[in-house]
C-alpha cells in the first residue's frame, strides 16, 4: 500500500514553522491563504512593523496634543497669556467685591427691599446669596482659586441682574442698562471655561496634587 505525502509550498512550512514558534496550534498563514487570501509572506526573524502601518505612542500622542491645540492666527506666548488671565481676574474681583460691600454697607433689609422692588422672587435670600457670592466669588476669582466654581456663580447672579435690575433700562450703563453687568457676567464665565491661567492657586494646588511632573506642563 502506497503512502502519499503532502507537498508543502515553502510559504506552507514557514507558517507552520511560525505557528510552532509561537505555540499555536495550526499556522494561521496557511488558513488565510486556503480561504482565498493574500499568499503568506512570514516576516523575518527580529524585524519591526513598519511606522506607517503602526503609529508608535509618541506619535499618537503628538497628533492628539496637535488636534487638541487651540488655533490661533497670532501665537500669544504663554506668560503674555497669563498675565492677561491675571488682570482679568483682578480687576472682575475687585468690581464684584465692591458692589457686594456696597450691599453689605446698605443693609441685608435695605436690599431685599429693593429686590423685591425690581421683581426679584425671595429677595432676602437673594440679597444674601447675592452678597456671599459677589465678595466671595470675586476674592476666589482674584486668588484664582476654584475658579470654575467662582465664574459660574457670579455669572448667574449677574444674570440674574440683566433681567430684574436693567435689561428694561436699555443697552447703556448710564441710563441703567445692562451693559455693564452682561460684560461682568460674560466675563465670569469665559474665565470658568478658559481657566485663571498659571499665575493662580488653582495651578499651585493642581501641581499639589498631581506631583511634580506637572511641573513641566504648559
């Protein structure tokens, strides 16, 4: 009785030669090409994917820093960027906590009655919230601490100023209006989303917690 033997092509005993090396059981080359795939061409010994078909880490992470950077037509250095976050945050704090201590000085009572005056609903806890978030909110913005928390809080109050207190005056601060207390509010709040910068206590206790290799972030 005669004994066939199966004849191998060399693509054949590379994969399976492969497939040994590697501990599986049948080489996954030879499958592919018997279902109607590409011929098996077993890479060498010891060679590398190419950078084009795997992207390595740092490549990847240098194309999300790349998406993830704000455009600008006219870069700003970083310091100039800072120092802008700073006086911002300065000079909005310095104008909340005024008007704060001017309700303050007035009286709890005095303002809730010109609350309640204006159509503010509960005007006494409003006058009391209004006043803690002003001087509150507007020494956290010029600390730059928890400043997120800070610029939506004072961009709710005065807000909530542009609808009572002076939206129906007109556009003009002299007359009334709300111009004044829309660009405060806006600038509360851009502050909230963009960050005090890093010349804040938010950064220092950020590099706190997060440990020295912060250090180095932009």
């Amino acid at each position: 009785m005669t004994r066939t033997t199966e004849v191998k092509t060399p693509e054949e005993r590379a994969a399976e030669a492969l497939a040994a090396r590697s501990g599986h059981d049948e080489p996954r080359g030879v499958e592919w090409q018997r279902a109607g795939g590409a011929p098996f061409r077993p890479a060498a010994s010891g060679s590398t994917p190419s950078a084009s078909a795997t992207p390595s880490a740092a490549t990847a992470s240098s194309s999300a820093r790349t998406a993830d950077a704000d455009p600008s037509l006219v870069p700003i250095p970083q310091l100039i960027r800072d120092a802008v976050l700073l006086l911002a945050r300065v000079v909005l704090g310095v104008v909340l906590v005024a008007h704060g201590m001017q309700k303050v000085l007035q009286g709890v009572s005095a303002t809730a009655q010109g609350f309640g005056g204006m159509g503010v609903p509960l005007p006494e806890a409003a006058a009391v919230i209004t006043m803690a978030v002003e001087i509150g909110g507007g020494v956290l913005l010029i600390l730059g601490l928890l400043t997120p928390i800070a610029g939506v809080l004072a961009g709710l109050v005065l807000a909530g100023a542009v609808v009572f207190a002076h939206f129906s005056n007109g556009l003009f601060a002299a007359d009334g209006g709300w111009e004044l207390a829309a660009g405060l509010g806006v600038g509360a709040l851009v502050l909230a989303v963009v960050g005090p910068g890093r010349i804040s206590l938010d950064r220092l206790l950020l590099r706190r917690l997060r440990g020295p290799e912060t250090l180095a972030a932009p």
